[in-house]
C-alpha cells in the first residue's frame, strides 16, 4: 500500500484493550510507547493481536494504523 502521509512509525503490538466501540492498540516503537484508539472493528479487520508488526501513520492529530 503506498499513501501519502510522510510520518510512519514500523512498530509492534505489545497490547489491546477492548471497549465495546474504540480498542486502544499499545505499540513499542523504537523503545517507546505508543498509543492508538481505533474502533474495535477495525482492529477486527486489521488482524491485530500481539506480537504483530504494524505501521502507525501520523497525520495531524490523528493516528491510522496499517497492517500488509
């Protein structure tokens, strides 16, 4: 996938809390802690479980995550 956002941080899922609506994805990028909100179904779609590499793309205020 090629996108146009020029802040993109390869990292790892290290945790995800699941409410009913947003899943808050804890990431260890580059030794540092990262947060992500996106909803659960998204989460769903993307396949994320720990362990799994996944880019956090930064654009403004908001984070997307995408996985291959």
């Amino acid at each position: 996938m090629r996108i146009s956002a020029r802040s993109q941080l390869k990292g790892t899922v290290k945790g995800i809390r699941r409410g009913e609506a947003i899943a808050n994805v804890e990431l260890e990028v580059a030794g540092q802690r990262l947060v992500a909100s996106i909803t659960v179904e998204a989460a769903r779609d993307l396949g994320l479980e720990e362990g799994k590499s996944v880019t956090a793309i930064i654009k403004a205020s908001d984070v997307i995550l995408a996985a291959d």
